[in-house]
C-alpha cells in the first residue's frame, strides 16, 4: 500500500486526539473539532494532540485542548505510536 507523500516526498502527518479511554486519528481540524465535543459532552479536563508520520514509531505531542481554548506545545514530549495505540484505541 502507498503511503500519501505532502510536499518534500515527506509521508503525510497524521494527527491523533487523545483523552482517557478514547481515540480519534485524522487532520488537525478534525481532532480539534474531536477534543472540542469531548469537553463539553464528557466533560473531559485536558485532550491532547500528537503529531506522527506513518513510518515514525515516536509521536509528539502538539497541543492540549481544554475548555479555556487551544495551547499549542513546543517541543512537546514523545509518546510511541504503538503504546498510545494499544492502551487508547
């Protein structure tokens, strides 16, 4: 299967929302929107926003999202793909 390549011949980046029990992987937009429905129907604290490649096995986190708006992080810490996976989706 091809991977889909972004500008550079780069694999395409992949976001993942991320809050206790549950995931949602898709675009920016999309997670945002995600956390977004997850604070006001769950009552959620914190969602967080990792970044990966398909071919990265580290992924990182981005941003939180909370009732109060949207905290870009920089250089956020890494999380592997596989761990996140396994315990959140």
């Amino acid at each position: 299967m091809a991977v889909p390549l972004a500008r550079g011949n780069e694999p395409m980046r992949t976001y993942c929302a991320i809050v206790n029990n549950q995931t949602h992987w898709n675009g920016w937009f999309s997670c945002i929107h995600w956390a977004q429905d997850r604070i006001n129907i769950d009552s959620a604290l914190v969602v967080k926003i990792h970044v990966a490649r398909p071919d990265e096995k580290l992924m990182r986190v981005v941003a939180e999202i909370t009732s109060q708006g949207i905290r870009h992080i920089q250089n956020g810490r890494y999380v592997r793909v596989r761990k996140a996976t396994l315990r959140h989706g």
